[in-house]
C-alpha cells in the first residue's frame, strides 16, 4: 500500500447501506474477499457524486454466481468469459469482477487468467487513481499510489503509458476526459507524450466507442482548456474526422453558462465540429449517430446560418414556429457559437423561446372538409397556402377568419 494513503475512507458509510452492503455481505467470509473499486472510490475521496459501483474479487465467477443467488440476489453472467457477473440487489446493478491479469492483449480485449493477488490486478488498470481497493469496512488498499495523485488531481496512466495505451487506444481519449473532470494544471507529461505517439491506433476504434468518449469529453468542467490541448496535439481532428472548431467550442461553454444552461453534449460537439450541413453528415457517420441525433445536428448546421445579431424578431418568430423550441435552442446557440460578437447582441435571439410561444395553427384538415371540399391533394394545397400567408402575416387571425378566406378560395 502507498504511504500516502489513509487507513480508511473519511466517509464510508454508503459501504454499509443496502444493498451494496447485501452484496459485500454475500461475497465476503473468511475464504473470499471483496472490494470495491475505481470510480466509487475515487470519486468518494475527491467528494464527487458516486455513480455505478464495481467490485473486484477473489472469488471466481461460478462462485459468483453460487454465493449472490444462495443470499436471493440475481446473477448476470455478463461478461464471464473475463471474470464479470452483474450483480443485481433490490433492482441496483453491481458488476463483480474476479481478481485477474493479462496474459495477452489485442488493442482493446484481452485474454485474461483468474487470480487472487490485489497488485497484479491493479497493474492491469487503466489510471492510478482508478486501482484504489475499499473493503467493506471502509479501509483503503492502494498498491499503485493512486491516492497520492487523487490528492494532487493528476491523472496518470499505471507503469509505462505505452504499454496501457497499447492494451485499448481508447485510453487516449479517457486520459483526457478524466483530466478535463478530475484533473488540475496540465496533464501529465509522460500521459501526454505516448498519447501524441500512439494516436493513430484511434482509429481502428469503432464509431460507438469514439462516441461516447468524446460526448462524456466535451461537458466535463475543464472541457474548454483540455479539449484545446487535445486538438493541438492532433488527436481531436483524428477522432471527428475534421477541423475543430476550438473559437466556437468555447463559445458555446460561455453561452450555456451564462444562461445557466446544463451542458449539451451533442450541442458542444456540433459547436466543436459542425460549421456546415456536410460536417453533420460526416459526423453522424463517423460517430454512428442515432437517426435523431443525426437529424438534430443536420438540423441546426443548416438553420443556423439564417441567424445574425440584426435578424428581426418577426424573421426569429417564423424560426422558432417553423423548427420548434429545442431545434430554434440548438440553432441560436450554435449561431451564437460560430458567429461570435457581444452576447448582449444575442441575448433577444437566445432568450426567444422563454418569451413568446409560438401559437398552433387553427385549422386542420376536417375543418376544411365541412366546408364541402372534397379530400385529397388540394385540402393539403390549400392548408399550406393558408399557413404560410398566416405566418407571414405575424401569426395574425383566428379560426373564424381562416375558415372564411378558406371558404372564398375553394370557390363555389
């Protein structure tokens, strides 16, 4: 254990509240032991939130499973083959994975053989701040010197860079995006220097990977400065597929924080990537979007570009009623983005959707068919024309008035 770790967790009480505690309890006696580890523990002595929590073991899968279903929890051999069984108590999820290391890596998987030796499993490990072990009594075991960098907010890779690299090249993205939420200063010099090296093996990643690294990157608090030291060292242009744009990015973290918006994943990458439709579609297929989330980024490329300080609010009502709120959000926002200038100069486009509501238009196809028009194409004709003249005319006239002009135009 490091010198500098403490004896136990300052607070460890969420160790003993079911149904961690239902777990710990299932898979701990005198013949196995079972400790929590990475993110819990980290983010426990940073005080940051604690999300999903894992376990490592010494006991083997079958065990496992034997064990949790004897106590009445359910077991879900998820990732067996590796030493992984989800561990599901009282509908909470706890994936518990058997001590191990490697025996041979092929970029991402590798092949694995069981153990029960704590420091060969936390070799294996991805960054010294996540290979801390808590048992269940809170104390801590810290075979790398995790804790000590936990103390110092520095993100650094366990033994050589390379090699960890080497074992899954999406370590370079998470090295960045662990020090853009966790980290101080710069990153670390060694992390840093065999990310620059090792940066093409990106690219044999998949798009979902990529994905959801970079999505997780670009909120996190010190997004702005870590991003821009990742595009400067190439790796964010390698990654998307095209030119960042850095300016813009930064824009938009300033827009959302001063209209105390919560940070927008996809908004901050469109901010990041996308100046025209075609970066959208290049970026949806590089990252494998969901139809929505491709729709959402098309949507805004092509919009924004309708938007200036000077566009008149009767122009920003028809924007708003034509793309709906979120879209005519998206679309000021990444206007605001890549434009620049004074926000106050904005500000009237920004806050629109909070002051005015565009209205429904009154008429529907029914209402045309009880005047006698027959249905088919031309109630559809005469619907748009009539919308678009209603909308021109700043949303002006109600029911009564539409169903009047519709009458005079359908004829006798």
């Amino acid at each position: 254990m490091s010198d500098a770790a403490p004896p136990a967790l300052p607070d460890a009480g969420w160790l003993r509240t079911p149904p961690l505690s239902d777990v710990l309890a299932a898979l701990n006696d005198a013949d196995v032991e079972t400790r929590v580890v990475g993110g819990a523990v980290r983010n426990a002595l940073l005080g940051e939130p604690i999300g999903d929590v894992d376990l490592a073991t010494t006991a083997e899968p079958a065990e496992v499973i034997r064990r949790v279903e004897a106590a009445g929890l359910r077991a879900v051999p998820t990732g067996i083959a590796h030493g992984t069984v989800t561990v599901v108590a009282s509908g909470h999820p706890f994936e518990v994975t058997t001590l191990r290391h490697d025996v041979e890596t092929h970029g991402r998987h590798a092949t694995v053989a069981f153990g029960a030796d704590w420091l060969e499993d936390a070799r294996r490990r991805d960054f010294t701040m996540n290979a801390l072990y808590a048992a269940a009594d809170g104390s801590l075991h810290d075979p790398v010197g995790g804790y000590r960098d936990i103390l110092a907010r520095r993100v650094r890779f366990i033994g050589a860079a390379d090699t960890r690299i080497r074992e899954d090249y999406l370590r370079i993205l998470r090295f960045f995006r662990l020090h853009a939420q966790y980290g101080v200063g710069d990153p670390d010099p060694e992390g840093l220097s065999a990310a620059i090296r090792l940066r093409a093996g990106l690219m044999a990643l998949s798009g979902e990977r990529l994905r959801q690294e970079t999505l997780r990157l670009v909120v996190a608090p010190r997004a702005v400065e870590t991003v821009t030291i990742a595009a400067e060292c190439g790796i964010i242009g390698l990654v998307t597929g095209g030119v960042p744009y850095l300016a813009a990015f930064e824009r938009m973290a300033a827009c959302e924080a001063a209209a105390g918006a919560a940070a927008e994943p996809l908004l901050r990458l469109a901010a990041l990537c996308v100046a025209v439709r075609e970066d959208a579609m290049r970026l949806s297929e590089r990252f494998r979007l969901s139809n929505a989330q491709a729709r959402r980024l098309a949507v805004a490329a092509e919009a924004w570009r309708g938007l200036r300080p000077d566009t008149d609010e009767a122009a920003l009502r028809r924007m708003l009623y034509r793309l709906g709120p979120e879209s005519y959000r998206d679309s000021a926002r990444l206007a605001f983005a890549c434009r620049g200038g004074d926000r106050d100069g904005w500000r009237g486009i920004l806050d629109l959707p909070d002051r005015w509501t565009a209205p429904t238009f009154p008429l529907k196809g029914g209402d045309l068919r009880s005047l006698g028009i027959p249905a088919g194409p031309a109630i559809g004709r005469l619907l748009a024309e009539l919308e678009a003249e209603w909308i021109a005319g700043g949303f002006a006239g109600d029911r009564t008035a539409l169903l009047r002009l519709a009458r005079e135009r359908a004829g006798p």
